[in-house]
C-alpha cells in the first residue's frame, strides 16, 4: 500500500525512523517532518498500521519539499485476517495488547466484532469476513465439483436418542430388557459418564446415501468428547464427519446453534437438520425432523442440558419462596406462571401434599421438564403445536399421568376431572380416538372419589404446571410409547402400541428423500446457472406440502386475533396452504376446533372435509399431508350444539364439562351419559367439599373475621356485580338452579365464589391457550342444561349427606370465604 | 528457550502437616503446586531441580495455616520471537495447522507455510501437501518452527509459529 504525505502543509523530511524492511506496528513513529507553515512545526508521523516497510521514497538526507498527496513510503500491511488467540497468525503481533491504542487509531480492520471463528474444533482461531469468504468460496468450488451440498447434522434426538446410563438403570422395566438385542449401545465419555444410546432407525442408510450428497457436519450441544464418542459410533471408520464436529465446547452460545459460526458468509448451500427450530432461531435453512425419544419413560435429562436446567430451577424455586406473600391477579406472564403455581402452593399450606406430590422421582422428571416449561414458552406456538400431535396411546399416557395426580389429591370429582381434562383437551386438541376403555376406567375409579373445588383449583394450578409435564412425557413417548402403562387400564388398548413401534420411526428416511430433493433441485437449478439457494429450495419443498389447500379456519382463534398472532395460520401458509376468512367454492379443507360453529355446519353441507387443527401439524411433521380421516373433529351430543342463544355468548367463557364431554363423545356415549349424571352430582359435592378445603386452604393465613350469613350474600352480590361477563352470570344462575333445592344459601355464596376463582384461573388459561376459549364457547349452556335437567340427580342421598356435611362447617367457611375474596 | 532460575514462593502448609516430615511435606506441596503450571513472567515451570532454602513457618491467625517461604531452583521453559523449536504437529486444518512444543501450543497458518505446499482436504487424512509430493504435513508429525509472535496469558502461552524459512518444516 502506498502511503501520501498526511499533512494539511508542505514539509520536508527531518528523519525516518525505519528502514526498508522494518516491520512497524500501529502507533510507532515511523518519521519526523517539519511543516513549512509560519512556524515551522515539526510533526511526527504516526504508523495507523501493522507492516512491512517495503519502500521509502524520500531519502533521509533530502531535504526537499513535500507536496501534500505525495507518496511518501511502500508498506505491506498485516489486516491479521487470521488470528489465534489474540494473535495474528501471519505477522504473530499480539492484538490483545494493542487493543487500546487501536481503538484511539480506529483501525476497523482488527476490530474483533467482525473476527468469525469457522473451524469446528478450535474456536480460539478467528478469521475476518473477508478470509472466511475467500475460505467460503473455496469451500463452496469444491462442492460444487464434487456436487455436494452441506449437511449440519444434530446429534440428540435426532439421529440418536442417549440416556446415562444411570437413569436407565433407574427404570425397572429396562433392567429386563435385553439391550444389546435392542441395539442400546453404550459409551463411556471422559471415562467417568457412561451413556446408553439408541441409535435411530434407518440411520445407516441415511448416513450412507446423504454422505454421496453432502458434506456432513455434526453440530450438537453436547460436549466434544460426548460428540467424538457418538461420531465414532455412528461412522466407525470416521469418513463421514471427519473432524468436522462442531461441540458445545467450540460454540458461541449455549442456547441457540447459528450457521454463522460454520458458514459466516454463504448458506447458500447449507441444509440442517434439527429436532428444534427454536435453537435455530427460525433459520430458512432448517429441515425439522421430528424428535426421537426411545427411552421414554427413562427419566434422564442429556448431559448437556442437566446443567443448566437444574440451575434454572434452582432459581425458580428461590424466587417462589421470596414471594410467598402476595397473590398475583390478572393476567400473568408466562414465565411467571410457574412461580404463581408456586406460590399458590405454598400459600395453601398444602405442602404435605406438595411434598407428597413432589417426591423425588416427580422431581427428577420436573428437572427435565423445568426446561421444558422454559423451552415451551420460549417456543413460538408452531413448535409448541409439536407437543400435541398424540396418538391413542399417547392420550393413554394423560390419563395415566391424570390418574397418578389424582391419587395424590383423592378428592376429585369427576365435573371437575372433566374440567380438567376438557382443558388438557382442548389444549392438546387430541384426536379422534378411542377412549372408552380408558375413560371408563377413569371414571369407575373417581366415582368413589370426593370433589372439592379448591381442590380442584389447585389441581388446575397443577395441571397447568404439569401440563407441560404432561405434553412433554408426551413428547417423550412420541415414538415409542405405552410399552409399559403399569396400572390397571385396558390392556387392548395397549397392545396396539407395543408393537415395537421404535422400529416405525420413519422419518430419517422421510428427511432423506427431502434432502435428495433439495440436492436436485440445488443442481439442477445450477447447470441453469441460476444462483440456487438452499432456503428458497425449502421454502418451495415446504409448499408443496399442502399446496393447492384452501383452508378456512373456524373457532381456532377467537374473531379478531391478529393476524401475527395466529400461529396455526403461517404454519399452514408456510406450508403452501391459502388461509381464507369465508369458505368459497374453492375451499378445500375447514380447519376447526369443535363442531357446531357455523363454517363446519356450512362445511359439512358442502361436503368440505372438515379437520383438526392437528391435521396441518401433523402435515408437516410427516412431511406429506397427512390423512384427513384421522383428523376429524369429535362429535358433539346434538342436543347441546343446538342448545340455544345462550351458546352464542362469547368464546372467551369459561371452559366447562362441555367440551371434554364432546371429545369423548364420540367413543362412548355411554360414559358421556354417566358423566352428565355424575356431574352435576359432583358439582354439589365439589362445592360443599371446597369449603372444607377452603378453611384448610386459609388456615395458615388468618384466624379471625368472624362473619355472618349476609356478609357473606353481599359478597355474592358483589362477586357478580363486579362479574360483568354474561358468561359468569350465567354460570352463577346455573349453580343456584342447581342449589336451589338443598335450600342451601352459603352453598350458593360458596359455590359462586369457588367458581368466580376457578373461572378466573380459567381465564389465565385462555390466555395461555386459545384452543380453549375457543372450544368452550358452547360450555354455558351445557352447565344450564345440566343443571335444570338433573335435578332429580342432584336430590339424590349422597347429595344431601353431602350439604348436611357442608353446612357444619358452614360458619369457619364464610370466614375464609370472606378471607378469598379479600384476597381476589 | 530454558532457563535454570531461582526463584521463590510462599507455601501455605496445613496445620495437619505440622509433625515429623512436616518438611518432606512442604517439598511435595511445592512440587505438586509449582511443576507444569504457566507463570506469565517466567513462562512454563518445568520441573523443579533443587529445593533451597526453606524459611521458617509462620502460623496465619486466622486460618491456622502455616507459610512458609521457599526458595527453590526450577527449569523453565518460555519460547520466544524468532526462537526455533521442534514442535509435534497435532491438528491439521485447511487455514493452517497446530503443532505443540512441550506444553506450548503453536499456530503455523498457511501464510506462513512455504507456498508451494497446499491443504489437501481430499484425502481422509487432513496434511498439507507439497507440488511435488515429496513433503506433507500431517497429524504427529515433527516439524521444525520458527516462533513468529507469542502472547502470555496469566495462565497460558500461546504462539504462532512459521516454517517459512529456510531449513524449517518437517523433520525426516
């Protein structure tokens, strides 16, 4: 680089202080001149670079005039394109000392922002943008010659499935099983940490037809030993990924996976492979697998993410008992729910049966799950959808997982199991399956079971918590599920499933052919010469999934939901569908969350297929637009559809018996009978037990406040008053129906107020799911039509011993009662 | 390059030490907490020769322990700019290849690779290969290097090394 005299005046030259083939580094005074202004100045001349003096131009002893612009000197900068560990690997200057008189010269070249690390194993090797594009390019021309394109493969859960061995051991069912004839293999990482892992199906044959079409990268979480010691056992012979094993060690974050720090510049021709679009922050690049889980009842997290997930619950935990005091209303962030749930807990006094509940082993599965609350919320509602594409044996497992808590709090009935389920329900949105054998079982087992609405309310808090427990043992159990349901439920229903279903897992191969077509399409696309591009070839792949669907969606999102926030929708126009407001005559599918709104109706005269929304996930997780008949929506019982105006109120109601009733309608009628029955029944029962459960619920809080019976009306009064809601209303109207002949007032108080709570925590769910609103339009009058058509049920004996029960405890009640409403 | 220096520590003694072979003791302590560790100033202790002098305890207050001074003489090795060492090649990548001299780890990038070798990513060894063919650089090989630059770390050195020159690159 040639170098012109820097000053505003002429001068000449005093001295130099280099000669021709000095090296200089920035800041170093390479020459004295002195100014030809009016005070004949001398300056000196300050190197801004890192060099070579290659030419000086002036000689020492030449005294003559310099013109402003006029080339002084030669030098052969270093711009320190590569540098390794603060060092730059050409020149060997140490830029970690300079630093600070490089900010004062402002050499942008050696600015470390702009330092990307490309090598997989050595992050301690930085590269400038433009080497990385000179390496890029390289990189890129060989593939090309070879026809390859780039493969960035992850490890866990997508190609492998790894538990310690540990936690394997844990797990009685695995200490009978034959590993080795399951093809469980086994590592030992840094000689201490032995790992049990299931290598997918297919996986050889995947590795062997990709590896003729790309270049194959690993890239996981795990540690490099972890990662080096599943490399060797996917490819033995270490031709496939070589050293090109990108590990938690080497990467920036621990939390996300960029392509930047493989392929700064050009992705281009770069596809990943991933069971999780959320550490990719949404990357076009991405081919999202479906997650493999074989050892899904092994309770292990991976050792990458234990770690973190135990301190995040560490944390969680803390923050929960520092807020033991208040009772946060309103609307809560989702973060925050956890705590609250918490907090409820503590605040209830119920720790006996937090401790029960939390004993040891749910712990070490809420230690998985604490990171998979906080993944599911930081997961954009598409990859939550993921969660809730169940099959049969899956639903088997919530009801297990129900069965299980609700030993745990004996006190359910079976209204409120309903509430709980038609929330679990509309929140997974299951499919059309077959429950009747499970229901049954269910139902036999807490008709002996005692309701309490506090209870109930707590055990809602906890499902909401466990929800996410739930969806992720769900998670766990995708591909191979129910082998060992262990309490006593239909075994026919399960049978089913333990055809080894771990060998079903299909979706390497799935993957596979996506990626051959992607290498087609790159390379046909080439010889065009056309500049192919691996997202756009996605993005078409995408499309062509549900192209030609012209969907409408109905009851899936209350009416004016933003477009942005209408996840379902971009996921099926991302995947090629058209999403339009009204069904016309080119309407292809209408997507609902519950019969009776009045596009399914249209639909169904129409003869338009009508589908779940589960039908456009589960299409693009198989990769191919799934069978409609198994997405059908479940029937509903007519006589509550066509119930009356009532049903037209607002979606964002409460969400009651009605829609678990409509989800299992359709398997048993018999059982749907029996719940009606046995709800309302319930109901009265839940409300009496609630204030048992209420003053044990308050017990720790206060003692006073001693009020009477009309306190107590005002504070109904007030509950509705301030209830400007129709739906509550009308709630409240149906439980004083339903009470009216126990001629039991504080029942009434109680039951509105208990309910008024529960509707409330309902609330906070609708916020958390608008399945549920939007399946619980109907709920209001199934409550009124319940109500006034069993009342012969409700004058039962069990009822009445059951509000005699009530009534002793009426007084110590109405304090706590007062004491909740304080509290609201 | 090595040295043979002198040089001093303060040893913090258990006071569960303090009996018979409470000297014997504060030599091992020494000799496990000094040898193969990285000093910024001196560069990396080596191996400690001989044990000098060590000084009278003095019992902490508060922690009971008991320090000592010690004055010991140890081989140390620091490399230096336009130093030649011998260093054994561990990893070989397309921008260059890392060598490691004793426990010092060593960068030589292909700018400072003579120019008529070249990364050859072909083959399923990673080695720079030379137009010829008669030389390669690959995993475990001895290369002869010239320091180019260093950077001392409190715990670490770090290099960057050249064979750009004459009568430097692997050695047969």
């Amino acid at each position: 680089m040639n170098i012109t005299f820097p000053f505003k005046y002429e001068g000449y030259l005093e001295h130099w202080n280099y000669k021709i083939g000095d090296s200089v580094d920035s800041g170093d005074t390479i020459a004295v001149f002195t100014l030809n202004n009016s005070h004949k100045q001398q300056v000196n001349f300050i190197s801004q670079w890192d060099g070579i003096i290659t030419d000086l131009l002036i000689k020492n002893n030449d005294n003559s005039i310099i013109s402003i612009n006029q080339e002084i000197m030669k030098i052969n900068i270093c711009t320190h394109d590569v540098q390794f560990s603060g060092l730059c690997a050409s020149c060997g200057r140490d830029l970690t000392k300079k630093r600070v008189i490089r900010n004062i010269v402002d050499n942008s070249s050696v600015n470390n922002s702009n330092q990307h690390s490309i090598l997989h194993g050595h992050s301690s090797l930085t590269v400038s943008k433009k080497e990385a594009q000179r390496l890029e390019d390289i990189n890129a021309e060989r593939l090309r010659l070879n026809r390859k394109l780039s493969l960035v493969l992850d490890l866990d859960h997508t190609v492998i499935h790894a538990v310690t061995e540990q936690g394997l051991n844990a797990v009685d069912r695995w200490n009978h099983v034959d590993r080795e004839a399951k093809g469980i293999k086994k590592i030992v990482v840094n000689g201490m940490m032995n790992y049990c892992i299931k290598i997918r199906p297919h996986i050889e044959r995947f590795l062997q037809r990709v590896n003729d079409l790309f270049e194959l990268h690993i890239y996981t979480m795990g540690t490099r030993n972890y990662a080096t010691e599943i490399a060797k056992l996917l490819d033995p012979t270490q031709i496939l990924f070589k050293e090109r094993i990108l590990s938690r060690d080497d990467s920036i974050g621990m939390n996300f996976k960029t392509l930047q720090r493989l392929f700064p510049c050009d992705d281009s021709m770069v596809v990943i492979v991933d069971d999780r679009s959320d550490v990719w922050k949404k990357s076009r690049n991405l081919l999202q697998i479906a997650p493999y889980i074989y050892f899904s009842d092994v309770i292990d997290s991976l050792p990458h993410e234990r770690t973190a997930t135990f301190q995040s619950r560490g944390g969680q935990n803390r923050q929960a008992s520092q807020q033991t005091g208040s009772n946060s209303n309103g609307r809560l962030l989702p973060d925050d729910r956890l705590n609250d749930i918490k907090q409820l807990h503590l605040n209830s006094g119920n720790q006996d049966l937090l401790s029960k509940l939390f004993t040891a082993e749910s712990l070490a599965k809420m230690e998985i799950n604490q990171d998979l609350i906080d993944k599911f919320h930081s997961l954009d509602v598409i990859t939550r959808e993921q969660f809730t594409v169940f099959n049969q044996g899956d639903f088997v497992r919530i009801i297990e997982s129900f069965y299980s808590l609700m030993q745990f709090i004996n006190n359910m009935s079976w209204s409120d199991v309903q509430l709980v389920k038609s929330f679990c329900n509309s929140e997974v949105t299951l499919e059309n399956m077959e429950l009747d054998t499970s229901s049954n079982q269910i139902l036999k087992s807490l008709k002996t079971l005692k309701p309490t609405s506090t209870q109930v309310q707590w055990f809602l808090d906890l499902l909401k918590f466990l929800k996410i427990e739930i969806l992720g043992t769900l998670l766990n159990n995708r591909d191979d599920h129910v082998n060992n349901v262990d309490h006593d439920e239909d075994e026919g229903d399960e049978e089913e499933e333990d055809n080894s279903p771990e060998e079903d897992d299909h979706h390497l191969l799935t993957i596979l052919s996506k990626l051959e077509k992607i290498h087609e399409t790159f390379y046909k696309e080439f010889s065009e010469h056309k500049k192919p591009h691996v997202q756009n070839i996605l993005d078409q792949l995408k499309k062509e999934i549900l192209e030609g669907c012209f969907l409408v969606l109905s009851g899936v999102y209350p009416l004016g939901t933003p477009i942005s926030h209408q996840p379902i929708r971009h996921l099926a126009e991302e995947f090629g569908a058209i999403v339009e407001n009204d069904i016309t005559s080119r309407t292809t599918h209408v997507v609902a969350a519950r019969k009776g709104t009045t596009k399914v109706n249209s639909a169904i005269d129409k003869g338009i297929n009508v589908v779940s929304s589960q039908w456009i996930v589960e299409s693009t997780r198989v990769w191919q637009r799934a069978d409609e008949s198994f997405f059908q929506l479940p029937d509903e019982p007519t006589q509550q559809v066509n119930n009356d105006s009532k049903s037209k109120s607002p979606p964002t109601t409460t969400e009651t018996t009605n829609s678990t009733t409509t989800t299992n309608a359709s398997t048993n009628t018999g059982v749907d009978q029996m719940l009606s029955n046995i709800s309302q029944e319930a109901l009265q029962k839940a409300l009496d037990d609630a204030d048992k459960e209420l003053e044990e619920f308050l017990e720790d809080e206060n003692d006073d406040l001693s009020k009477d019976d009309s306190m107590n009306v005002d504070n109904l009064e007030n509950n509705s008053d301030n209830d400007d809601g129709d739906d509550i209303n009308s709630y409240l109207n149906s439980i004083k129906n339903n009470n009216h002949n126990s001629s039991n007032n504080n029942n009434n108080n109680h039951s509105s107020s208990n309910n008024k709570n529960l509707k409330r925590k309902r609330d906070d769910f609708d916020d958390n799911s608008s399945n549920i609103s939007s399946s619980s339009g109907g709920s209001n009058s199934s409550i009124d039509d319940e109500s006034d058509g069993s009342q012969s049920v409700y004058d039962s004996p069990t009822s009445n011993s059951s509000s005699g029960k009530t009534s002793n405890s009426d007084s110590d009640v109405d304090n706590d009662l007062q004491e909740l409403n304080d509290l609201l | 390059m090595f040295f043979h220096l002198t040089l001093e520590k303060d040893l913090h003694i258990h006071p569960k030490h303090c009996g018979p072979n409470l000297f014997t003791i504060a030599q091992q302590q020494l000799y496990s907490e000094v040898e193969g560790t990285c000093s910024g100033r001196y560069g990396f202790i080596i191996t400690i020769t001989s044990v000098d002098f060590i000084s009278k305890g003095k019992v902490l207050e508060s922690s009971g322990y008991v320090v000592f001074q010690v004055r010991y003489k140890a081989i140390i090795f620091k490399p230096f700019k336009g130093e030649v060492l011998d260093a054994i090649v561990t990893k070989v990548t397309n921008l260059g290849f890392f060598a490691e001299a004793g426990p010092l780890s060593i960068f030589v990038s292909t700018h400072l690779i003579p120019s008529d070798m070249e990364f050859d990513a072909q083959s399923a060894n990673p080695c720079f290969v030379s137009d010829d063919g008669k030389h390669k650089i690959s995993k475990d090989d001895e290369v002869r290097l010239q320091i180019k630059g260093t950077r001392v770390d409190a715990t670490e050195i770090f290099a960057i090394g050249s064979i750009r020159e004459d009568y430097l690159g692997v050695i047969s």
